[in-house]
C-alpha cells in the first residue's frame, strides 16, 4: 500500500506515473482541500479535481488544470453581469462543481462525492480529501491583508509578496474517514512534488497526520518541489523566501526532515546532496521533471526503490 | 403607471407587446417566485428569467424559456456523474444563476440581484420578485404526496393528476420593497395571462398583495389563459378541474371576480362573454393569442383601452 499526500498539478503528474508501474488498488492519495473555495454557491475542489483530470487523461495539457477542449460559454456569459469570472469554470467543469454541491447539500460527505466523482472518470486508486470539515487557507499579502487563498493564486496571479500563511479552521478539524488509517498501513509514503507550504502543509496540519506521517518517518519518502532553486510550476520558490526559508532542496529539507526520512532531488541539485543529508534526510538524485508520462513513471520508480 | 403581476411564458409574451406601445418606465412587472427552485446549490428563478430573456430578444423561441442558441456543455458532462439533468440548464443561462446565487450570499436582496440582471440585459422596466422571502410552490400529485413545483412542472412534465397547491412559507412572507406601493400607484393593473393557480395564486397569496389589487379592483384587468377551454401552454386547464374549477373563461372569472374588474377573452370564447359578466366582471372579447409581437401588441392595447 502506497500513500501520497497531494497538491495539485505537480503530485497530479507523479500519481499518473506512479500508476503506470503500480496497480491503482494499491494507491490511496490524500488530497489538500485548503484551496477550495466556494464560488457562486458552488463547492470547487481545485486540488482533488486537477488529480481526476489528470488521471483520466481529461486534463487540459497546456494549463495542467482544468478539462482539454472546454468551453467557456458560461464564463463569457458571466462578463454581462460583470460576474466574478476571475476563477475560470470551464463548462463541463462546472458539472463537476454543481455535482459535488448538490450531494453535498443532500449531506454526503466530501469523501463520500470524491468516491462518486473518481468511480465516474473511472479512476481505481482511492482519493481521500485530507478533511471533510472545512479548512480555508489563508494568506496575509503585503500591504493587503489577508486573503484567501484563490484570489492570492489565481486572482493575484500568485505575483504579490506573502508575509504569512494559516489554515482556518484546521485546529478544529478532524482526518477523512480513512485518511489517518491508510498512513499507518502504507508501506510506503510519498510526499509528491508540490509547494511544501500550500499544498502539504495543510495536510500536515490537519490534528495527527503529521504525527502518524513521523511515525512512518523510515517509510517516508518526499520529492522536491524545488529545482535548481526554482518552483517548476507556481509560487512555492518565493514563498519559501517570503516565509523566511531557503528556496532549495535543503530548504525542503529543512521542513520535511521531521517527518520524512528520504528527499529525492532533481540531478540539477545533485551537488547539494550532502546539504541535504546533513539536515538529516536520506538523499537520492533523479530527474524530477516530469514532462510526460514516462519520465513520471520513471521518477515513481526511484521512489519505490528509495 | 401600470402594474403586471406576471408568471412565465404568456405574461413575458404580453409585456414584450406591451413595451412595445407604452414607455418601458411606466411599466412594474410583480413577478411569481413560488417557482424558484435551488439546484446544485444554484437559486434558479424561472419565471424572472423568461421575462428577462424574452424582453431582451434573447429567450429561445422554440421553447419560450433558456436562452437562443444556447449551449448544453455542463448538462452533458453532468450525465457523467449521473447528476441532476431532469432541470435543463443552458451553458449561458448557468451564468444567471451564478450570479444570482454569489450576489444573494454576498447579502444582496432577490429585488437588488433582479434589478442588476435586467439592467445587464438593457431592460428599461422594473421587474419586482413578488418577495424577497423564499416560497415554494408545492403540488400534492395523486398517489406520490407532496413534491416541489418544477419536479411537477418539468420532472413530471406536468402529466400527473394534481389534487393540491401551497405555498410554503407564504404566511410568514412580505412583499418584496415597492410591491405594494407600485400596486397603490398603478393607473392600471394587468394580471397577465398565467396560470391562475401556481403563477398568479403565489403573486395574490403574498400578504397584503391580493388586498390592494382589490382595493383597485375597477382598474384591474386580466386576460384569461384559458382559450376555448384549454391552456395555450402548461397544465392551467388540467390544474383547474383537477381542483375544482371550470377550465373556461367563466372558470377563471370566478376566481378573478373578487379583485379584477375585467376580464379579457380571446373571440373563440365570445359566446361566454355574458356567462363571464355573469361572474361580477367586464368582458372584453379581442385576439388573446401571441403568436407574434405585433398580436401581443394589439392586445396589450386592448388591455389599455379596458
């Protein structure tokens, strides 16, 4: 049994190929709900969507989000009434969205739609959102206060300097059903490569994931968001500077030695290895950059085998 | 000054005639909400939407109702998920109801979001919900119990037996601001041709409303639905013998008599024009059929000149 604690498009990639070498039965991703938000009524799951898509196949490719050849006639439709058309919802994706409203409003669980939405694309591996409560990530912007975590990402282009980060609500929240057991029977946990503070933290810290993950501290193996002292995709390289962090993989190491035993870093970096053992984690250099499914594949693989 | 309380498709038909021969700032329209369903979260208004479209120039004309040249992207992917598709929702009108929906949970009224969607469409009349308080219209369908308005009206197609009509949460409702006042106002009162039980009916059961149209009883005028003992679209004739009414001009002048002082009725009707004046109304006999723009125009003269 494997579990990865998921982001969006970057963990979205590794799980596609982790499931070209190892069957989806034996794959439970535990999902960030941090981001979503509610739009227009609507209950969009940003993180747990991009990983359906991607694994479908439905993805757009361009944007890694979002469905390949959408269409746009609801948000076009929106601009009469100077609508919010910031977050685009492209018009089969809004299907998604008003599904997951619906059952939610007939009082299914968030797990429970998650089920429904992956069994109807198909999907065999278990997607577990990291809550079914409601945990809002918050980021205070300079000069603006705080905001959620959309309208920093998407409405702000994530271009604006960030000078804190909280997850609303997680204090008093509680696991999915399943997600604290399906750590503790993992043989193997992956942190996937996405942004350690937005997209793992919340996981992190909804009460005992953390805990079970250290725990399994030997079995834990996480993949670098950072190469070459860069984020691939988003902000995650200057929020880890914002936040007072090293932007490198011995930045990463840093925050997830802890509860990690094993980082794999791009050969880009292959020179900060011993940096990056010297925080204590087991390092291993691979290529990282996961340009398509094979190269996917190929990097679960170093993961398996770390 | 003229006031319509107005249902859907006929009472959108008739105003689209009467704007065009009386300034569209003379005109109020008190529009039914009983219809009003939420879906996926979604707060759908019905009638005001074929008002809106339909004097915009933008409603389908095969329908009467949704948007011309309207797109099914969302409904066809929520077939994947085996969602709620019986209620057709268009890609563009989608749009309506996220606006709707963010500006009621941003706090603003139904009369305020209404106001800014008509003003986006370049409508120069004033459409008033009949509140801003929720009431359903529910139909008690023989041998099923109770179920709501538009899973009778569409889910059923309206092809079961009604043997009751309420309107939840009427009692406890106010007439949306300046319902009462512009009825007070009016020169004129027009209660367009709508059924008379769950599109009128909801309009007249709001508190005070069917008091002051009385009040005005000689400078209201209504126009029947029923032609020849049969609706021109909907379940009117069926809902009225169902619970007991005449489906026929006379029919529909016993239950206006109490507030209207007029009743119009197309000519295939004429020989009931006594029977009709019988009831304690004026019967003016014209063309009540709309089948064009300039045959609703006609008849919004007709109704003038009552």
């Amino acid at each position: 049994m494997i579990v990865a604690l998921a982001g969006g498009v970057g963990a979205a990639r590794f799980l596609r190929g982790l499931l070209a070498v190892v069957p989806p039965d034996d794959v439970t991703a535990i999902v960030n709900t941090g981001d979503d938000i509610t739009l227009h009524g609507l209950h969009i799951s940003p993180d747990l969507d991009t990983v359906t898509y991607t694994l479908a196949e439905a993805v757009n490719p361009e944007t890694g989000w979002g469905l390949v050849g959408e269409t746009w006639q609801a948000m076009d439709a929106l601009e009469r009434y100077r609508g919010a058309t910031w977050f685009r919802l492209g018009d089969r994706d809004l299907a998604t969205h008003l599904f997951r409203t619906q059952r939610l409003a007939d009082g299914a669980t968030l797990t429970e739609v998650t089920a429904e939405i992956t069994s109807a694309w198909g999907l065999g591996l278990r997607l577990l959102p990291m809550s079914d409560d409601r945990i809002e990530t918050r980021v205070t912007v300079e000069g603006e206060g705080e905001i959620g975590f959309q309208e920093y990402f998407v409405g702000r282009a994530h271009s604006v300097p960030v000078t804190g980060v909280r997850f609303a609500g997680v204090e008093r929240s509680t696991p999915g059903p399943d997600v604290l057991r399906s750590i503790r029977s993992a043989d193997l946990v992956v942190i996937c490569p996405s942004n350690p503070i937005v997209s793992i933290g919340p996981i992190l810290a909804v009460p005992g994931v953390e805990h079970e993950v250290a725990a399994r501290r030997q079995r834990t193996v996480a993949i670098s968001p950072i190469v070459a002292g860069a984020a691939l995709k988003g902000p995650a390289d200057r929020m880890l500077t914002e936040l007072g962090h090293e932007s490198s993989v011995v930045g990463v190491a840093r925050l997830y030695a802890p509860f990690a035993g094993t980082l794999v870093i791009d050969e880009a970096d292959a020179a900060k290895a011993r940096a990056v053992e010297d925080e204590g984690m087991t390092c291993v250099v691979a290529p990282t950059i996961m340009s398509d499914r094979e190269k996917a594949a190929a990097l679960a693989k170093v993961v398996l085998g770390a």
